[in-house]
C-alpha cells in the first residue's frame, strides 16, 4: 500500500489523506482489486500513518466490521468491540427501510486517550471562526466516513456510539438535522435502556422559556444543533420529542424518512405523509401558535453553512453543555 502515502498531507498535527485523490486513483488504476478488501487495506495504511502522529501506546484491532485505532487494553477493545456489532445489527433490524449500511471498507472507529488530541482532531472539520457545543463523540461523514471519541469507561462510551453508529447508517439520506439527530437520540436510548434526554415538567418549563418563534425556526434549519448554550441540549431533547411521536406509525414514518430534505426542515415530506404541518407536534410543549418550518425565513447563507458542517460532522453531545 506504499501508493498511498503520496497522498497524504500534514495542514496541523495529524496526516490527513487527500480522499478525492485516493478516490480517483482507485477508480483509475485499482478498479479490478475486490473492493471490500482494497478498502480495508486503504483504511488500515490510513490508520498506521495517524499512529504514528499519537504515542506508541496505540495499536489497530479490528473485528468483522470495524477497525479501532486506539491505545486501550485488549479487555476494553474486546467489549467495545462486541458491542459495535451487536449494536450494528440491532440497528439495522430496529429501523428496516430507513438505515443501510453501503459502501466499501470496515467501520473506522479513532479513540483518543487525551482530550486535547480529541479536540485537536476534530478542529480539522470546523471553520475557522465560531462558538461550538462540546462533544462526547462523533461521526464524520467525509472522505472516508469514521467516528472519532476521547476515551470513556465502557458504560459510558456505549450509547455515544450507538448515537453515532445511528448517524453513520443514515448518512445515505439527506433529512434535516433535527430528523437525524432525533433518530439518533431515540436509538441511543433503545439501546442503552435509558433515556438520555427526558421530557418533564422542568424540562418542558425550559423549553417555553427558551423557544421562541425565530427560535424554533433555527431549530428546523439545524442551526440550533451547534449552539453553545442550552440550546444545543433542547435541540436534542425536542428532536427526540417530535421522532417518538412520529415513530408510534413505523410505515408512515420510513415514508417520511425517505422523503424528508433538509431545505425545508421536512415540511413537504410532512405535509405529503402525514397530511399536516411538523409544526403541531410542538404544540404539546411550547403551548399554540404557529411553530410550523419557514424556509423563505432562514439566512440562507447561514444555513448553507450549517448544512455543510452537519452533514460532515453529526455529533452526540454531553448532556451538560459548557462553553468553549
């Protein structure tokens, strides 16, 4: 796999392979090669350069759909390990008509065991400019789709990476944000057997508080997703509100999956399935009014920008939100 290493550069502290090249390189001179193995084979030189930017601590351990590159102890990487490919077909068998799993190559899972080195990894995808809400984990879809976490203690890294197993598996569909985050949310909690976001009397007292009209509006066009306050959390929690209500009808719901864009916030694909406006599923938490998408309202700018970004990096964020 030496080919490949012409095509890696180093803009910060990290290679990072240029995708569109080995894309084109593979269509040019490897078409012929099993492209299941080739891929794998291209991941793990991928994997074995980023290694050598981190400690010798790490190593590459990979099982029938995943490959980790991380310096944790066989026992960690076992049950990490097991329960990606439990999780994986549980996913696909909770959500039929709805996710896949397409595409070459295993699963690329990055564990960092410094924070620092996390963040550091992922400023790479964010612009320049701007406040954004920490993380817990992530899934980037872009170049060769991977997740990235800093380390966590098993119990705690396992519904992250169920919530961003869910977005991997629905990055073949271009739902808005708030869709695809309350899919995530809900299938994290399936998973887990908890609930991370709960709807109660407080939690629904913050909501009134904090949605307004131009609110909600951002909540739709998947800018609210990024915020660094509150925000970022009662985003999460309303997503997961309005995907359970919609979910109760499963066939309905795949109809409206396959349908929902993220330019209008799923509005036509409601109106068409559901014969109403997304709207009304809020009014049990924000009291009447009108709470229904307006894309002909939205900074169209801004959420170019904000598409771009979440369609790159989906993130599980950490309950308590800070500022960074």
């Amino acid at each position: 796999m030496d080919w490949i290493n012409k095509y890696f550069s180093e803009p910060d502290d990290f290679p990072r392979p240029d995708w569109d090249a080995i894309y084109d390189c593979v269509d040019k001179d490897h078409s012929e090669v099993d492209q299941q193995e080739l891929w794998c084979d291209i991941a793990k030189a991928w994997l074995e350069n980023l290694k050598t930017t981190l400690s010798n601590d790490y190593s590459l351990h990979e099982s029938d759909n995943f490959i980790l590159l991380t310096s944790e102890k066989e026992k960690y990487v076992t049950l990490f390990t097991n329960f990606l490919e439990k999780t994986r077909k549980n996913i696909l068998s909770t959500l039929p008509g709805i996710v896949a799993d397409e595409g070459f190559g295993k699963h690329v899972v990055l564990i960092f065991d410094d924070i620092d080195d996390y963040f550091s990894y992922l400023s790479y995808y964010y612009p320049e400019e701007g406040e954004f809400g920490l993380s817990a984990g992530v899934f980037l879809n872009k170049g060769y789709g991977h997740f990235a976490f800093p380390f966590q203690e098993i119990v705690e890294a396992e519904p992250i990476a169920a919530h961003e197993l869910t977005h991997a598996l629905l990055s073949h569909l271009t739902i808005p944000a708030w869709l695809n985050e309350g899919i995530a949310v809900n299938m994290e909690g399936h998973i887990s057997g908890y609930t991370p976001y709960n709807l109660n009397a407080e939690i629904i007292a913050r909501h009134k508080k904090f949605w307004g009209i131009e609110e909600v509006q951002s909540f739709w066009a998947g800018e609210s997703f990024g915020r660094p306050d509150e925000g970022q959390e009662l985003s999460y929690n309303l997503a997961q509100f309005a995907v359970s209500a919609l979910i109760q009808n499963y066939d309905s719901f795949v109809q409206f999956a396959n349908k929902a864009h993220y330019s209008d916030g799923g509005e036509a694909a409601a109106n068409e399935v559901y014969e109403g406006s997304l709207g009304g599923l809020l009014t049990n938490v924000l009291g009447d009014d009108d709470w229904s998408p307006k894309p002909e309202l939205w900074d169209e700018k801004k959420v170019e920008q904000d598409i771009l970004l979440s369609a790159i990096i989906r993130v599980r964020v950490k309950i308590t939100v800070e500022n960074r």
